[in-house]
C-alpha cells in the first residue's frame, strides 16, 4: 500500500539521507526527490548547489569543516538519458561505468557501504532511465553485519506506475549505532504539483536535523525539467 510521504518519515527524528524515484500521477513525468539530514555540526555544516544539470554538497562555513570524505561529493548526474542519484561519491563511480557502456548494477558490484564505524552507513543510489521505456532502479549496499566484514547489495529494478514512487533511506530511525535501512523501498505517492510534493517532505522531516532537499520532474516527451531547492541555511 502506497504511503504519503508524511507518513513514510511520521515519527522519525532522524533516518539520514534519503530519496524518491517514481511517475507523477499524470503519467507524464518522471520524478525524483533527494534529502539530507545530520545530528553533527559537522554534517550539518552544508548546502546543495546545483551544478548544471546535476547538484553537488557544499560547506556553509568552510572554516568549520572538520571531515569532508563523507560529506562533499555530487549526489546528482546526468549520463545521456540517465539521472543518477545518490547519496556519496559513488555517484562518480556509476557516471565512469556508464560512460563506458556499462551498466549501474556493474558500477555498485565495486562499492560498499561507507566505512563509517559504529553506523556503517548503506550506500543509496538510484537512477532514471529516460529512455523508451521509461525505467528507474534503487539500491542498497549495506553491512552483511555490525562488523563490516561483508557487504549485502540488494537492487530493485521498476517498471513505473503513474502516482507512484519508490522511497529509501539510509537508516529507519534515530539510535546508537544507527539502525540501517531493511526491507524493500516504500511505495509513496507522488502527485502532479512539484513544489507540493517539495513541501510535503520538508515540512515532515525533523526541524532540528534536516540539512537540504532537492527535487526535480523531468517531462517524458520534451525532456522539459522543474526543479525545487531547499536549503535549511543560506549564504
């Protein structure tokens, strides 16, 4: 049964980064939604700036920045008609196998979860296929157990439905270490309004420790874009 997203991050202080593929309820264009969230200054210390067509993290103080490995990279890239979305640098990684005629599954075969000791954080990506026919993929790569000897990689693979998207993220809620994702994405619906379906996941994400949000609609036959952009802090 599909969800809201209000209701997907109901009662959740904190589930990190997360995002949603999917197909307005017209049909008629594909969508996805990218957010992030942190507990430490650190995290917190950064905005999204597009880039182009794709989106990259920047530090809102760069006198502040204490680690950047984990916390700059380009969570969106356009590669010919796919849109690849994640949420670290193997961004880069699915980008370089595409360009080379290769496919996301191959990319993710030689990443893992991040080495980020007690969490260790899945790795989430997606993509957009915008070809004919429109297809989407999500994956996780995460710790096989709590300490980090194997990764698990699970992929699933969408035919769309209009109205509907696939929704993940990197844990399923606060804790200490935190728990990461399980199960399969979570259908949510996804209405025709950009800018509603924006404010429906900002508004439900925790004020003290959501950071920045992006969402883009991509129309299906003119490759038309719309994007939305929210950033907790503003230079």
């Amino acid at each position: 049964m599909r969800k809201t997203m209000q209701k997907a991050l109901a009662g959740k202080s904190y589930v990190g980064r997360g995002l949603v593929l999917g197909k307005t309820k017209d049909g008629k264009r594909a969508v996805f939604a990218y957010f992030i969230s942190g507990r430490s200054a650190n995290s917190r210390n950064r905005v999204f700036v597009e880039d182009g067509e794709g989106l990259r993290t920047e530090p809102f103080d760069a006198s502040k920045v204490e680690d950047p490995s984990l916390i700059i990279y380009s969570p969106v890239k356009v590669v010919g008609k796919d849109v690849i979305v994640t949420n670290g640098d193997q961004t880069d990684t699915i980008e370089s196998y595409l360009k080379e005629g290769k496919c996301f599954r191959c990319a993710l075969k030689t990443r893992q979860f991040e080495p980020d000791f007690p969490n260790l954080t899945p790795r989430i990506s997606g993509i957009l296929h915008l070809g004919e026919p429109f297809t989407y993929e999500v994956s996780v790569l995460k710790s096989a157990d709590r300490k980090g000897k194997a990764c698990n990689r699970f992929l699933f693979d969408y035919e769309p439905v209009s109205g509907t998207g696939h929704f993940i993220s990197t844990y399923l809620k606060d804790g200490s270490p935190l728990p990461s994702f399980a199960g399969e994405p979570v259908p949510v619906m996804i209405p025709n309004d950009l800018k509603a379906f924006a404010d429906e996941i900002w508004n439900s994400l925790d004020g003290e420790n959501k950071i920045s949000l992006y969402c883009r609609a991509i129309d299906l036959k003119t490759g038309a874009t719309e994007n939305v952009l929210y950033n907790k802090y503003t230079k």
